[in-house]
C-alpha cells in the first residue's frame, strides 16, 4: 500500500486517518469512532471528537524520533455508524432536561420514562462497541476506539476481557469517573471506571493518574477496592515534582502494579487543561503533553502488552479553534506508536 506514498508530501483532503492510504485489510490497528455523548453534564462537543481528530491528523508529520515509522504497520479509520449518530441524537434531547434537574426525577413518569430511554440506549451503544471491537480483535488486528464522553470505552473492555482474558487499565484523567449511576444515567461518562469494576472481573487492576476532582463517594468506592484499584492524584504527582524526584522514577511507581497485559484509558482532561480549553469538563492541574507520553513510552518499554487504548473528550468547541484537535491527533499518534 506504501508504494506510491510520500510521507514528506502535504496529505488530501479526502485520504485516511493521518494521510494514509490504508485499507482496513491490510492495517495492523484499526480505530473505532464513537460520537457518542448523551449524558455529558457540562461542556459538550465531544460527539465532533472523531470528526475532529480526523481532519486534525492530515497535518501530522508521520516520521517520529521516539517511534520512527510505526504508521508502515497499518492504521485505518472506521466510517461513524449513522445508528450511533441517530442514538446521539435522540438521547441528548432525552438527558437535557434530566441533566438540568440534577437527575431528580422521581414523581415525574414524563423525566423517568426518559431516564430509562437513555439507560437503553446506552446498553445499546454498549453492545455497538463492544462487537465492533470484538470483529476487529478476531481478525487479529489491534483495536483503538476515539470517543465521544469518557463512557464508550465499555464495551471494548469486555470485548478485551474476551480476547486477552485478565488485563489492566491504565486511566489517565482529571476525574475518577467512578460514580454510581450519575444523575440516574447507570453508563454515564462519569461511571465508566466504576462500571467496568462491576461489570468487567477480568480487569485485575486500575492505575489511575492525575485525578484532581472526585467526589466522597469515589475516594470511598476507590478505598473499599484498594486491591484493584491504585489512585495516583494530581496534587500527589505534584509533591514529588516540589521535592525534587524525577519523572522517570514516578513513572516506574505508577506502573508497577500493572499486569501484562494493559488497556490504556486516556480521557484528555488528564491533560492540563491548556491542552484541551474546550473539552467537556476541564479542571486546573494536569500532566504535561510530554509526562504523559513518557509514562506510555515507559509502559511499552516495562515488556507488558498494550492490548489496546482508547482516547476520548476531545471537543473542537464552538470557537472555531482548531487546538483541541490538533493536539488530540498528536496525542492519538504517540498512543497509536508506543502501542504498535
């Protein structure tokens, strides 16, 4: 497929994912989009995530001094699914007003008839992605999915656990995301951690890094799973910064207690927000562009599997910036190399 490339030449308007004329056949890592984001409770935007990302990464030079030219494996975009739009579409109108009530719904049959559509159409994009992984994972490829909110990874994770059989995540976020059934919404973007404990026994360990905001309920939940789950807070990765310890070393830390095989979970909030302005629910704080890449360039050098990523709220917002984007495709192509 590379025979008539040039890397070093501008890219199409109309050519794949990073410029590249793959076909799914013959690509090694194969991504699924997901415009998915029905119960985003802040900022929204991140079902144009994938769109964005897209055009974004026809203006990223393929050649890498970290990675060299890892693209030559392979890399090809699915087309968006028009059930997964329709869905979208259909459940934000449904979750607005649920959303605007902070989920109080009770003795309102008119909101609890919403809430439960929205809750079904969540176990169906669930389902949609978990047998678009499960099909790209059988045909012996690598499978990356582009949110949409922080909750469409589920169903990858289940599809991984069928594959690869016990695996770790490592979560990158400002958030912890494991609230029980937030605003009533059982797949929230702000449960995925805490569904894919319940519901996914094959994930052994969550790392998480760079939580900065979380509610009582999580530091609890996250104390109560201590044997799954390791927390390595913002405000922690801080204070080692302020006494001097390398990022190399904490980076060592973090991942040792991963297993493996690992499943990275990246939602770009983990970022400092100046990486990502638009994003749907930003927090000061944050790992640099370049901390987090080491700490995914270190996992690949450990010897464990990288069994998959997923990389989501991404929101190009409403001012015509083309930043988040940008950055969310470079961030997309360091994850894509140090996986492959």
């Amino acid at each position: 497929m590379l025979e008539n490339f040039d890397p070093n030449a501008a890219s199409m308007d109309d050519s794949g994912i990073f410029g590249l004329p793959f076909s799914e056949d013959n690509a090694c890592l194969v991504y699924i989009p997901v415009p998915w984001e029905v119960t985003t409770s802040y900022g929204g935007g991140t079902s144009r995530g994938p769109e964005a990302i897209l055009e974004a990464s026809r203006q990223v030079d393929l050649y890498d001094l970290d990675v060299d030219r890892r693209y030559r494996a392979g890399l090809f975009l699915r087309p968006e699914s028009d059930d997964v739009i329709e869905w979208n579409r259909e459940g934000k109108l449904l979750a607005a007003e649920i959303i605007e009530k902070g989920g109080e719904v009770n003795g309102n049959a008119r909101l609890q008839g919403a809430l439960a559509r929205v809750n079904e159409l969540s176990t169906s994009l669930n389902q949609y992605v978990f047998e678009q992984t499960r099909d790209v994972l059988s045909r012996g490829k690598i499978a990356a999915v582009i949110g949409g909110d922080h909750s469409v990874p589920l169903g990858a994770f289940k599809a991984v656990a069928q594959a690869h059989g016990d695996f770790g995540i490592l979560h990158f976020d400002a958030h912890s995301d494991t609230r029980v059934a937030f605003e009533g919404f059982k797949y929230s973007h702000a449960s995925i951690m805490y569904n894919a404990l319940e519901e996914v026994p094959a994930v052994k360990k969550l790392v998480q890094v760079g939580i900065r905001d979380f509610c009582e309920q999580e530091m609890v939940y996250c104390m109560q799973h201590s044997q799954r789950v390791q927390v390595h807070f913002d405000s922690d990765l801080q204070r080692s910064r302020y006494k001097g310890e390398s990022w190399n070393a904490v980076c060592d830390k973090i991942i040792r207690d991963l297993p493996e095989k690992v499943w990275i979970s990246f939602d770009i909030d983990g970022l400092d927000p100046r990486y990502c302005p638009n994003t749907g629910t930003p927090v000061p704080g944050g790992l640099d562009f370049g901390e987090a890449i080491h700490l995914v360039a270190i996992l690949a050098r450990s010897g464990r599997k990288i069994v998959g990523f997923d990389l989501n709220e991404v929101s190009p917002g409403d001012s015509g910036s083309e930043w988040d984007g940008n950055v969310g495709a470079r961030l997309l192509y360091k994850l894509t190399a140090w996986t492959l």
